[in-house]
C-alpha cells in the first residue's frame, strides 16, 4: 500500500509557504502523492466542521505544489463535476499535467452542499448519467485527433484541446461516493475510487469489495483498479472506532489494517487534524504540529 498526505489547504496552515514547503518536505520523506480538496463556500446556515471553512482551490493550490517538486503525485479527493464544465476541466487538469510532468491523480465527485450547488447554477442530478458523459467528454478531449461528443447533459463541437496531458490517456481518473451505484461505476469506468473523510473502515473494506467486483464483471482485472482512501489521524488516546488513533505504533497498525483490506493508497490528511485544520488557530502551532505527524508516520521513518 502506497502512503501519502494531505496538502496544506484548509484552516490555519493553508498558506503559500506551507503548501511549498509542505510538499517538499513530504517529497524528501518519501510520500507518494500529496492530495487536495475541494469546497467552494459555506452557506450561513450550514453547520459544517472547522476544516470547511477556509478552503484553498485544490488545483491551484497543487499548482503551487508542483512548481518546486520533481517526484511526488498530486491528487485532488475531489472536484465535485456539476460546478464546472468537463471541457473547462480538462483543459485545467491537462494545464497541470503538463506542468508537473504527468503527475495528476483526479478525483471527481457529485457534490452534497446545496449552498455550492445554488452559488454555481448546477444540480446533481441525473448522478449516475451526468459522470459517466463528464468522463465521456474528459477522454475525447485529452486523447481525440478531433474531439466530438453529443449527449443529454454535455456536447462538444468537433474541435482540438491541446496540449494534451503527459500521461497517455490523460490524467488518472477516480471517483467519490458511497452509494453502491457509485462504487460500481468506479469499479467499472474509472482508475478507481476514492473514499471521503466520512468514511468508516467498514464501509471502506466492503467498497473495496463491490469495486473490485464490478471491475471483474466489466473484463477488468480487479487488482489494477486502485482505491484511495482518506486517512484522518488523531495522535493521542487510542479510540478503537477510529484505526488511526493512539500513538505512532498504533496509527501505523491501524495502516496495515487498511493494507488487508484492500486499499492500495492511503493518505494521511492532516487538514481534518483538530489544531491544523482550525482557521482559528494559530499558524505556527499548526505548522509545528503538522511536521511532527508527517515525520513519525513518513514512510521511510
């Protein structure tokens, strides 16, 4: 199992210094990717967790990320599709591609806030139809001579996107969500799926499960469908309801608890930590905080 983080791009230590020095500090640990988010805004009446709150544009943010790293990946855990147009998208994630030398990972989801879904003009709905013509469109533009698509939801006139991504076929593309529906589609359609912070670690091991099968029903072979999971830590007392609790032995542990499961990347976010992820709270003690958890759980320590 792969092990990687979160960037630096909610709350206190969601600044330009962090970000760079952040990544490179993850790069010299030997981190494999180092993975964003996305929220654009919080409705007054939303009663929603601190990390929320003070959010950096995930793109931009592994951008920044990217202009002084040579080697590790750069994910986003996910853009949420009825925000923006899939051409829009694809020529934002072909931009990075190019720039950071073929090492985007894309996460894409649905979306659940409906203050984000009012402030962008969108609706989810159709779920299932409207990703699977998003990545319809996605791979025409990124791997089509002349790109042409004419759906329900999304059309493209014939034309060309260039410069194409880096990677052949484009950027990895891996999906969100938690309905069984959801879990199939990635098993069946994309690169593979990727979990929320929500999450619980049964539910983890039995998506595992539905996407590998649905991506074995499809003629595909299960063990290169890959799943990434979102690991929110919390160093101190061991809660036996959260694998990674406790101290460093018992965090690591509770790691190899998702490697038996089937998990092929599991990152450590630091954002949904209680002290980095605070917008209250105070820059350097996040800071400070941060560099302890990536030291004591890098794989190479």
């Amino acid at each position: 199992m792969l092990i990687s983080c979160g960037c630096p791009v909610a709350g206190a230590w969601a600044d330009p210094l962090s970000v760079t020095g952040f990544a490179l500090r993850a790069e010299e640990l030997g981190y494999h990717g180092l993975w964003a988010f996305q929220r654009l805004l919080v409705g007054r009446e939303q009663r929603l967790e601190p990390v929320y709150h003070r959010v950096l544009d995930p793109l931009l943010a592994l951008t920044w990320a990217a202009a002084r790293t040579t080697a590790i990946r750069l994910g986003v855990a996910v853009v949420n599709i009825p925000y923006v147009s899939p051409a829009y998208l694809a020529k934002q994630a072909a931009t990075l591609d190019v720039l950071s030398g073929g090492r985007l990972d894309l996460g894409l989801g649905t979306g659940w806030s409906a203050p984000e879904f009012a402030a962008t003009g969108s609706d989810p709905h159709p779920r299932g139809r409207r990703m699977t013509e998003y990545l319809e469109v996605l791979r025409t533009l990124w791997n089509d001579e002349v790109s042409s698509f004419d759906g329900e939801l999304y059309r493209v006139p014939p034309s060309v996107m260039a410069p194409r991504p880096v990677q052949p076929g484009g950027p990895p593309v891996l999906l969100g969500g938690t309905a069984d529906a959801a879990l199939r589609r990635a098993g069946r359609v994309a690169a593979g799926w990727v979990s929320s912070s929500r999450t619980s670690f049964a539910e983890i091991a039995r998506g595992t499960q539905i996407v590998r099968r649905a991506a074995e029903e499809a003629g595909r072979d299960p063990d290169e469908v890959r799943v990434v999971v979102r690991g929110v830590v919390r160093p101190g007392t061991r809660d036996d309801a959260v694998p990674l609790s406790g101290d460093w032995a018992q965090i690591r542990a509770g790691a190899q608890r998702y490697a038996e499961a089937g998990v092929t990347e599991l990152f450590y976010d630091l954002n949904w930590d209680q002290v980095i992820g605070d917008p209250r709270s105070d820059s350097r003690a996040a800071a400070e905080r941060a560099e302890e958890i990536l030291t004591a759980l890098a794989p190479r320590g």
